[in-house]
C-alpha cells in the first residue's frame, strides 16, 4: 500500500481516526493537506500549506507523518503547540494506530537544570531576596530527584525568575566537554533521547539559534532526519533574522563581570584582581550608555556608518575603546587559570567573543545587512540580514547530497500570505518554485460571525481614539456579560483602554473584571478569562491585551464573543528592519507599501481575527476601530483578506448583532 492509499484510508468516514479519536470527522480540506503532505514525503521536496482555521492541520501532517515511518522533525512557533503535539496529539495518535514509535520532546538549553551551575549557584547569594533565597533551596531538593531535568517542572519558577540562569546554561556559559558533569548533563542527555528518537518535536527558537551555532544538537539531527515540519511557519522569517544576528550589549558586560567576580569565591581566589575587573567591565558598559545619556530611552533605531547617528564620534570612539580594554585584560586573566579548570576558558573565550562582537560595531555596516541600536535600561546593538531567504533556500535545495539533509520539507499556517502564490512568505523564506496549497476554513463565517467598522469614529491618530474603543468595548462587554478581547496596537493604547474600562465599570454597578496583559502568566489570564464566562457564579471578564495575544490563544465556545481590534495593525514605521526591507524594496523597483505594509499588516489582522472562532459552533461579532478600513482604498483588500463574515454597516445592526447573541 502506498503512503498516498494509506492515509487516504486513515481520514476516510470509515477510517482509524474516524473510529479511534471522538468527534473526528471527515473533512475534505483535512484530507486534500494530507494527501498533499503525503506526495512531497514519498516525492521530496518542499510543501508550502496554508491552512485556515479549522481545517486541522496538525492532524493533516501528523497522520502522514507516522504512516511514513521515517525518522521526522516537528518544529512549533510556540512552547504552547510544541507541548500539545508531544503530550496529546502525537500520544493519541500511535495509539490509534498501535505503532511503537519513540518520542522526543527537545527544547533549548535553558530549558534544563545545569547541575555544575546549581553547584555554583551557591556562590552569588549575595545578590538574592530571601523569595529568590527559597527557591534557589526548592530548584536544590527537586533537583535530587528529577530525570529529565526540564526546569518547567519546578512549578514555582515563573520564567522570569533571576534563578533560572543561575541554574541553567546558555551557549556563552556552557564548559561543553570540558564539564566536570557532562556525564550527568540533562541538556546531552535530552539530545541524545532525540538522536535515539523516530519523532522529534522542537520549536523555532532552537531550531534556528542550533543552525546558527550548530551547537544545541539539531545541526547533528538534521542528517538523520528524512522529513521537517515546521508548523506556525509565519514566525520563522522574524525568528530566523533574530538568531541569524549579531548582538552585543552592555548586559552581557554586566553579567560577564558577575561571572569573573563568582571566581573569587572559588579555587581562583586571590590569584588575580577579579573584582576590579568586573569594576571595570561594569564602567565600560556605563561609558557606553552615557553616549547616549543626553537622548533618553528610544525605541529601535537604525544606522550604518561606524558612529551611530547623533552621537560624537570621538565619545563613541572613547567608550568602546574602553570595553575593549576591559574585555581583553578579562579574557587574559581567565586564559591565566585554563589549567584550574574548563570554566575559565570559556570565560576567556566570552571575552574574546564579545570583544570581536564589538569591533563590528565599530565599522560601518555589511552591505545587505541591517543595523540598530535600543536604548532603554541597557543598550543593545544588533546587526542581521534582511530575511532568512539564503539559509533556507541552501537547506531545501534540491542538489543537496543524498543523507546530508533532510528530503522533505512542510511549511504550514493558518496565515501565509495574500496571494494565490503566498508570496509574503515565500519570497522572504526563498522558497520560489516550492508547491503551494491553500486549504480554506470549513467554517460558515457568514452564519458564525460578523463583522464591524464604526463609521463614526475617531481617526487612529486622534487623542480620543483609544477613549472611544472603551466606551464600545463597554457598549459590547454590558451586553454580553463580559466575554469580549480587545486586542491593541500599541502597550500604551493597551493600558489607556484598561485604565478608563477600570475607571468606568465600578460606576456602572457591573461586577466585570478587566484583566489586563502582563498582571499574570499568559496562560493563567486565558484560563480567568475562561472561567469568568463559563464557570455559575463568575463574573464575566475583559481581557485587554497586545503582541502575542494576538496568535496562539484559543478559546473555543462562548467565553469569547467579542473581539475589539483598536486599530490596523501597520508595522511601527520607525522599526530598522520594515526600514531597511522597504528600502531594498525600492532600490529593486517595488512598491514598499503594496509589496511590505500592506501584506504585513493583512496577515497580522487575519492572525488576530483568528482569535474570534475557533469551532464550528462558535459565534461572535468582530469590531475593527479604524476608519481606514472603509474609508482608504486599501482597505478594500484588508477587509478581503479577512474571514468571510457578514458585515454589520451601521449602528443598528452592531446592537442587533450584539442583543442575537445575548439570546443565544
């Protein structure tokens, strides 16, 4: 039988998912992905899918997957998707099918305990609260007793807690072989599980930063891999630039003093100034943040030549010749002490790295490649391509020698592009001449949801806009008990609309929580808004929120009926990479709005009114707050380019459509 007739059979009516997995069923799109997923594993090459919501995608490339019985590689955006693939839907799966499969979950090195570095933790307690204090204690106790070392089980530790990178390693810190606990290391371990593995699932983050370093164990993985699937592929292009770049910052100074400074607690003690070169680390990262004391904190801004712009270059000329003073008497001093240990040559080798990190700066920048600096609490430089297009397309070139890489390739998402050819994502990932399917929603969108631009509404660049998107939201969420999102452009806009929602909703004798995002967890806002409109007896929620809200969160059923979306979603204008793109753009003969802003923010709107239904049995109303949608001619395709739900044209149809779904 053949992979093609195999999975044919599988998603058919009668089939094994049909009767193994509750509330499948048959659906054609599913089927047509699948199908065409399974033609590119027995033909090689690459697959670019875009498959709207509920077609069940992950499904669609699993099934074909495990019938192919090669050795596979899931890649996710998300840890969220990663996790639901290695805890429930590859699980169910092989049980529906009886094949005895091994499974490997591998994430990024700071996800796992580094025991050398628990023993040295010890030595910085100095710097710890008594909170901070009794979790390092808790991380101790489970660390006697966890097997896979993975740190996300120490439930007490959110993620930014200053104890993680005390306990974990990073690329910069690891002593690699040299370790004195390489042999219990949970990071080789984890990589050694998934060499040993037919399925492995990763996420883009590692998939990329292990490419760029080959040092995380997926460059070793890759040649044993017959099949890649990178899911939520829309991410990739903005990851991949962020781990194709050069970084340096005055973090890095600062946190390399702390590391030379723990030295003088240990068998180094004495044996050199190492406080005074952290004293003088920590001054050269200060002389480089006061070249730009006098402007304040700034978002991302670009430059090119040698000396950022604004700034004299004599003073700028000064500050890294001071970091660079301090880097190498740094990186002497800890090459002084290799024969005490491998840690001390990974010291020098930090020095050396960032010292070279910062000579680029200093130069002015690659052709091809964009530059920026951020200033805020620490500064950052950052210098990377413009897109992943060369390092995809030598990974997925067809003339690769056979065993060296792997032979198939699916990219899929539920948003892709605008075009007939995804040509958002294609041309960015360099994947000319890959096969693309588009697979629509199942949904009835007509029936299931609709859609409102308020005629009569503030401009998005007038003072009382984001007033006016509160006094909507509370006009929906009265009605509605709650139940409404409100996605936003901008964090000031997002805490503006929070703020007066607070302000209004106690004078109004509501019992309605707002909840905003950055109080808690991410997760743990979802599950509250959730509750707050299922769970007798709950009051109901507004959840007002921006960035990552606006993928990612799926919340099916009548929790959410409402989505308030502020304002178009246009990539800030001022950001070094639209910047620099637009301008390449140009220089070709393209048109940077039509060809760049214009298919950035059609498929950032479509990812956020994504969020609105999630099941076929769903229902809700969608309210854009721009005007621009109906009044600017190209709002015409943004509107196109958005699930195909009814329109509400004025005022007495939104307060219909809100009283329908309050009768519900």
């Amino acid at each position: 039988m053949t992979l093609h007739t195999a999975v044919q059979a599988a998603f058919s009516p009668e089939g094994v998912l049909a009767r193994a997995l509750p509330g499948f069923r048959s659906r054609p799109g599913q089927t047509e992905m699948a199908l065409a997923v399974a033609r590119t594993l027995e033909d090689g090459g690459v697959l670019v899918v875009e498959a709207g919501t509920g077609v069940g995608k992950t499904l669609a490339y699993v099934v074909p997957a495990l019938l192919g019985g090669e050795k596979v590689l899931f890649s996710t955006a998300t840890k969220a998707l990663q996790e639901q693939l290695f805890l429930r839907d590859i699980p169910r799966l092989l049980a529906a099918f009886g094949f005895p499969v091994r499974v490997a979950l591998l994430k990024g090195r700071s996800s796992y305990l580094c025991t050398q570095r628990l023993q040295s933790a010890r030595h910085t307690t100095q710097t710890l609260d008594a909170a901070d204090l009794r979790l390092l204690a808790r991380v101790e106790d489970w660390a006697l007793a966890t097997v896979s070392g993975d740190i996300a089980e120490v439930a007490e530790l959110d993620e930014r807690s200053r104890i993680i990178p005390l306990v974990t390693s990073t690329r910069d810190n690891c002593l690699g072989s040299g370790c004195p606990q390489i042999r219990n290391c949970h990071t080789n371990l984890a990589r050694q599980e998934a060499m040993r593995a037919d399925v492995v699932v990763v996420n883009h983050h590692l998939f990329f930063a292990d490419l760029g370093v080959r040092a995380s164990g997926v460059a070793e993985l890759l040649p044993s891999v017959t099949t890649v699937v990178l899911d939520e592929a829309h991410q990739l292009n903005d990851i991949g630039v962020h781990f194709f770049a050069r970084q340096w910052s005055t973090g890095q100074m600062l946190s390399l003093g702390r590391d030379l400074a723990a030295l003088a607690q240990g068998s180094a003690r004495g044996l050199a100034d190492w406080l005074g070169l952290q004293i003088d680390l920590a001054q050269g990262a200060q002389a480089l943040k006061d070249v730009f004391s006098a402007q304040g904190q700034q978002p991302l801004r670009s430059w090119v030549e040698a000396t950022p712009q604004g700034v004299p270059s004599a003073q700028w000329r000064h500050a890294v010749a001071r970091c660079t003073r301090a880097l190498v008497a740094a990186g002497d001093a800890a090459r002084a002490m290799a024969e005490l240990g491998p840690e001390f040559t990974v010291l020098a080798q930090r020095c050396d790295s960032l010292r070279d990190s910062l000579q680029i700066f200093s130069s002015p920048a690659t052709e091809g490649e964009v530059r920026w600096l951020e200033v805020g609490a620490q500064v950052q430089l950052s210098q990377s391509p413009l897109n992943i297009a060369d390092p995809i397309r030598a990974l997925t070139r067809p003339d690769a020698p056979s065993g060296s890489q792997p032979r198939s390739w699916i990219f899929t998402s539920a948003t892709l592009g605008t075009d007939a050819q995804l040509s958002w994502f294609v041309d960015s990932c360099g994947l000319q001449g890959a096969q693309v399917l588009r697979v629509p929603s199942p949904f009835d969108y007509p029936s299931q949801a609709a859609v409102y631009v308020p005629a009569q509404f503030p401009k998005p660049n007038d003072a009382a806009h984001s007033a006016a998107v509160a006094d909507l939201t509370l006009q929906g969420a009265r009605a509605l008990s709650g139940r409404t999102m409100v996605l936003t452009t901008t964090l000031s806009a997002m805490r503006k609309i929070a703020e007066l929602l607070r302000q209004h909703l106690p004078s109004d004798g509501l019992a309605l929580e707002v909840l905003v995002q950055g109080q808690a967890p991410k997760r743990e806002l979802v599950e509250r808004f959730v509750n707050a409109s299922t769970v007798a007896g709950k009051s109901g929620c507004v959840l007002v929120a921006t960035a990552s809200f606006w993928e990612g969160i799926d919340i099916a059923g009548d929790a959410l009926q409402l989505l308030v979306i502020d304002k178009l979603p246009f990539a800030p204008p001022d950001d070094p990479l639209v910047q620099a793109r637009a301008a390449s753009l140009v220089a070709s003969g393209g048109n940077a709005f039509k060809n760049l802003h214009l298919p950035q923010a059609a498929i950032a709107l479509k990812q956020g009114a994504g969020r609105l239904i999630r099941s076929e049995t769903d229902r809700g109303i969608l309210v854009v707050c721009d005007v621009r949608l109906t009044q600017m001619g190209y709002g015409k395709p943004l509107l196109a380019g958005l699930p195909p739900m009814r329109r509400l044209i004025d005022e007495a149809a939104w307060l219909q459509a809100l009283s329908d779904l309050r009768t519900l």
